[in-house]
C-alpha cells in the first residue's frame, strides 16, 4: 500500500508550542523550570490564566519521514 502524501510542516523541527493553564505564581515556576533546560519566549498572558509560549529544543535533524 502507497503511502499517503502529508503536508508540508507549519512549524520548525525543535520548536514546541505551550499553553500554561495557571496562577501567576505557578506559571512563573514553570516558565523558570523551562527557561533553566530550554531557550523559550516569554509568556504572552490571555484572558482564563492562560499563557502561551514557545520553546526551541536545538533540534535541527531533518524530517526523516521528508525525501
């Protein structure tokens, strides 16, 4: 059986895209616990506690299941 086409990526290999559905204090815990291991945003903070942000992992690796 063929393999299906996918498309293309919309986003960068390494880079993740976090939602914190929390008090202040607890995301900025988070956001301290992540910025020791990864490089990251800063938060953008939304209405409901939430905060978003990204975070590069270093991983350049190509797409394997690209050719």
């Amino acid at each position: 059986m063929a393999r299906q086409p996918r498309p293309d990526r919309e986003t960068l290999p390494g880079i993740a895209d976090i939602r914190i559905t929390a008090d202040e204090a607890t995301t900025a815990l988070i956001v301290d616990a992540l910025r020791r291991e990864f490089t990251i945003t800063s938060p953008r903070p939304y209405s409901g506690g939430r905060s978003y942000l990204r975070l590069d992992t270093g991983n350049t690796a190509p797409d394997g299941d690209r050719q």
